[in-house]
C-alpha cells in the first residue's frame, strides 16, 4: 500500500511574513492540526491525500527550490520524514511552519514557530527548545506573559509578535504597544513587528 499525505494546497508565492519575507518558495500546505484556534485562517480539514510522487510531481512544475512545509501541522504526519528527505535528496532548502508542540525533524533548514496562547498549558509541559524564529499572535490580553514564557523555553535568533485578524479587522495598535512593552521589560530588545504582508498586497 503506498503512503499518502493529507494535502490542503501546494502553490508558488512569496513568504509574507516573519525573517523570510519576500523570499520565493512553494508552499506544501498539509491537512490536520493537533490544535484548534478559533482564528486559523487555514481550512485544514479540507484536503485530499496524495503518494509522495504526486505531490513531488505538483512541486517540480514551479521554479523555486525553496519548499516551505506547513499545514495544519505538518509535525503530527507520520511519514513526513520520509518526504522531507526526499525533496533534501532533490536540493531542495526546507523551512518548517510549526506551532511547536512536537520534534521537528533533522532535515528541515529552518523553524518558524507559532506558539498559541490559547494552549499555554501545553507548552508549560512540553515544547521545541530552538527555532530560527518565534512567532506568536497576539490574540490574547495577556500575551505579555505568554511571550516571555515562551521566549524562556525557546532559543531562536528572531522573536515576532502579529497582530491577531478577526473579522478582516487587525488589532495592530494594540500589538504595536505590546512589542513597545516587551521590549521595555528587557535589558536588549528583541522582539519586532510581523506582519502577514500577502493578505495587505493581495497574494496567496
């Protein structure tokens, strides 16, 4: 029996968000969460399961040779080792959208994590300890702490806060005060503004 993926979409476009922004790459969006966050903008239960030749077929029909995996949780997909190691063999760099909650495989060359605020208890109990970069959405009056928490439990070079879109409407002043509140309480400030740049200019 051939394995098969839970795939949402695979598409070509720009990163809209985090250290990455504007760099070209495929998106390889997988079906599943181990999460449920009443503002996710992704439809992960809408997908349809294909082999790894399938989906190798869907990525090699774009240019970019930087494949960015994402879901849903793309960590909770049995088999995903084998597929990253695949597109690895291919020449492929391999970044990784992550809420964090689960190892992230040896072959990716960059993690981006959301934690969620939501699942704060989660993350008190287990969670990665490294990630390229930390972004987490400001979705809850008190993220300040969760922020902090957070940046305690993972090292990463880049920390984000984003505002959190509910109803089209972006709380970004609010999110604008709170990098200013961060960065007062440490002594080298390092947390910045990200924003979902493809929603403001209208790409996928």
């Amino acid at each position: 029996m051939q394995i098969c993926y839970p795939i949402v979409e695979i598409f070509e476009s720009l990163q809209g968000e985090g250290f990455n922004t504007g760099m070209p790459a495929v998106f390889l969006r997988f079906g599943k969460c181990n999460l449920a966050c009443p503002w996710c903008d992704t439809d992960y239960h809408t997908f349809q399961q294909l082999t790894l030749q399938q989906i190798a077929e869907k990525v090699a029909r774009f240019s970019s040779k930087n494949l960015i995996i994402t879901g849903g949780e793309p960590t909770i997909q049995p088999n995903l080792r084998k597929l990253l190691t695949y597109f690895k063999q291919q020449g492929y760099f391999l970044a990784i959208e992550t809420n964090g909650l689960k190892e992230v495989p040896p072959q990716i060359d960059y993690i981006a994590t959301s934690p969620k605020r939501l699942y704060q208890e989660k993350y008190l109990q287990r969670c990665i300890t490294f990630a390229d970069e930390v972004r987490i959405v400001n979705d809850e009056p008190d993220i300040i702490t969760f922020c902090q928490m957070i940046a305690g439990k993972i090292q990463a070079e880049h920390y984000y806060l984003s505002p959190c879109e509910r109803n089209g409407e972006m709380n970004l002043l609010d999110t604008l005060q709170k990098i200013g509140q961060l960065n007062a309480l440490s002594a080298k400030p390092k947390w910045q503004l990200s924003l979902q740049t493809h929603k403001i200019i209208g790409i996928e």
